[in-house]
C-alpha cells in the first residue's frame, strides 16, 4: 500500500483529518511525552506529526521505534516534520534512517531544488513525502510569494513540481488567502494530500481549507492540543469541529 | 569572541582555509569514525563539517559534547551541517540543542524566509550562522538562479539579507561561475565568511574561488579525504595546494 492509499484507509477508519502536532518541549523523555499525548488523544487522530527540531540529539531510533510502534498500534500514520533540505546523496541516508525508525512519511523543503528525485527516494523507502509549498509565517512571503518563476510565486511552480513528481502532499499554511490554496490545489491535482499547519493557536481559519482544498486534507493542531490540560477533550472538540464542515 | 573573530584567529594558528566535510557513511558509532578522521588531520584544517542527515537518531548530545571537545583541542571549529529550515519558534529549540552539543556555527536552509530572525537567534545562542545562498547541486539551478526576487536570481537577494542581517557566512559551491562568486561577495560585504563545499570529488575550481571570494574564506573537502585510505596525507595535500594561491 502506498502512503495515499494507507492515508485514505486510515481517515476512513477513523472517520478524521486531524493530525496532532507534536512539538514536545521538553528535554527529558520527549518520547514519553508524545506516548501520553497520543494515550489521550488516538480516537480522534489519522495522523501525528513529529518535529524533528523538538528532539534532536535527545532520542534514538529505538526510542522512535517504540513511539512509531504505539502509534501504528493505534491505527494511526506518524510523519516526522523534518524539512530535509539536503543535496539528494545527504539526503539518502537521512530518509534510510527515517525508515528505519518506522516514520511512514517526512517532510521536505524545496530549496535545494530537488523535488523528483527525493520524492523517488522516498518512495524507494516506502515513506510518504510532503513537500513545503507556501507556509503561513510572515516571515516567508519574501521568498515563496514575492519571489517569481517566469512570472508565477515560486509556491505555485513548487506545487507544480509537487504534483508533477507525485510527491504524496504539499504542506499548506491554513492561515493563507483562499485563492492561494485554491492555485495550489489546482496545480497538484486532486490526490495530493494538504497539510495543513495553523489551525488552533496560529487562528488559521478550517472551514476556508476544508471548503477549498477537497477531500485529501490533513489539518495540524499542535499546542493548542499538546499544552492543554485536557488534551483527550481538546482534540475530540476540532476533530467535531472539523467533521461538522466537511 | 564571535563566530567571525574565532575563525579568523583558527585560520591565522592554523594557517588554513581547509574545512573536512565528515560525512560518516558508518552507522555504527560514527563519532569514533570522526574522531579517527580528525586525528589524522587536524595538523591541516581550520573547521570540520558534519552533517547531521548522516548522524539522524544515531548520536545523542552527550557523543557530540565529547566529539566537539575533542575538535576543540586540536584548536579547530565544528559546523553542524543542519541546513535548519523551520519556522522561528521551532529552530529556536534546535538552536539551543546545537549549542548544549557544543558546536560552533550551523548551517541554515532560508526557504522560511527567517534570515534575519535566525541570525539573531544563533548569536543569542553563541552560535555562528552560515546562509545556504547559491549550491552546486545541478537540481538547485530552476530555484536559486532562474527564480527571480524583483529581477535579481533569488540566491542575491539571500546573500543581500545575509549580509544585511549579519550572518556569519554564506554557503556558495565551489562549482558556481566565477561572476556568481563575485556577486555574491558584492552584496554580503567582505567580512562574511564563504564556505564552499564541492572542492575534491565534485571538481569545484578552488582557485577561481580563492580569487575570487577574498581572504574569508572556508574551502570544504569532504570524500576525497575521508574515504581516502590515508586522510592525514590527503587533508596536507590540499592545504599545501589551498595554501599556495591564497
């Protein structure tokens, strides 16, 4: 099964197109953290998604084996948000490593350009990938909507490329304009799942994603779920939310 | 003392532009293969560079501490190739974790658009930062060359706010023409320090680059040393031959 299918399979069997961001702040058993989270929280998730940046140099692949492990025995896909930005010989060990550790998908930043041949090596691996397209920090609009491919924003001749390279998703912020996920989705074509981080504490508005990026759509809640003292209860409440407007 | 001033001081002792990509192709205990690798050529290099995609879930903090000790007492300065990409308030973590590892500088990937807030944050944290600004791999061409940011290829307008934010230094391969080189000097003004990976295996033209880029400079030289069957002899070889056109 590939990873469209297996996400396909997996938000049917939990009736959800919520992904849980893990962003686990703390320094001591990190992995412990997520494994109490994904405790509370495994009835109302397809997806989680790690972030690579919150754990580094502080768990091993044997660690990631275990929490991979509890998370599959939920029914549950578990991405690592990792922006692997590497030239593809650097990235071929990183994705080998990412197998290894039982992620069944990664994220990717397009800045080395290489969007073919790592969603081929991903796939060589059996790993989904999403590839970075238009993020929602302000910081970004410079470089991927003021920046220019033959007269296009750069985010637009990414999710070209994206879809053109069947990569698995592109990664979409939730608090950009509508026309904005309306060109992305146009380009990738239907299939092409949206992650979509931004929902909850950054105010992205769901219901405009849901409306317009179609079926194939995770939405990220991260602190807002994570932080919360109640997080079982936090996440029931988006996924009601989000199966309300869907 | 800053990044910039410990390098130029490790260059003066050292008399060295050399940096050792340490790329360890070893999953098992690829700390003991660096040290092994610096060792040896330690006599000839002004930094090391390891990469973090090749060190993934396999090395904790604490094997970095005693690699990163052992760099500094044969006077030298670690890079970690991060090639970090997310947005700020998930690299501030990586920051923090780079630095309790004991590294020196760090790599950064400018897709997210956050030169200026990541600068600010790796010298909060005692950090250099080195920009990822034109590569050498031929798939970057369409993103940094042809894409366009008000007329000017992208990877200007990255080395114009790397040198207007301050960073450390600009990643620039060393296969890139000789009137890119240059440009980018231009715009970063002369103290940012170039360095240059695709010396050795991937036949970048040093002495264009020595010409070219001025005094601040790191020429980085990864397989052809380290998978040579005698490193130290290989690490002298090119310092001799750097040494002789700068």
């Amino acid at each position: 099964m590939n990873f469209i299918e297996k996400y396909k399979t997996v938000r049917k069997e939990k009736n959800s197109i919520l992904c849980i961001g893990l962003d686990p702040m703390v320094k001591e058993d990190p992995v412990e953290f997520c494994m109490d989270i994904i405790e509370q929280t495994s009835d109302y998730a397809s997806a989680v998604k790690t972030n690579s940046q919150f754990i580094l140099f502080s768990v091993d692949a044997r660690k990631l084996r275990k929490l991979n492990r509890r998370i599959h025995d939920e029914g549950i896909i578990s991405i690592l948000d990792h922006k692997l930005s590497d030239i593809t010989s650097s990235n071929i060990p990183a994705l080998h490593s990412i197998r290894d550790a039982e992620f069944d998908a990664l994220t990717f930043s397009p800045f080395a350009g290489n969007i073919r041949e790592t969603v081929e090596n991903a796939h060589k691996d059996n790993l989904g990938l999403f590839v970075l397209t238009l993020m929602s920090n302000p910081e970004a609009v410079w470089i991927q909507k003021e920046t220019r491919f033959r007269e296009k924003p750069l985010y637009l001749e990414i999710a070209r490329r994206a879809g053109l390279s069947r990569a698995d998703g592109v990664v979409v912020g939730a608090t950009v304009d509508v026309n904005e996920i309306r060109g992305v989705r146009e380009v990738t074509g239907d299939s092409t799942i949206f992650l979509c981080p931004g929902v909850g504490e950054q105010g992205g508005d769901f219901r405009k994603v849901i409306r317009t990026a179609g079926k194939n759509l995770l939405l990220n809640v991260g602190r807002a779920i994570i932080n919360h003292r109640n997080p079982g209860k936090k996440a029931e409440e988006f996924w009601r939310l989000f199966n309300r407007f869907r």
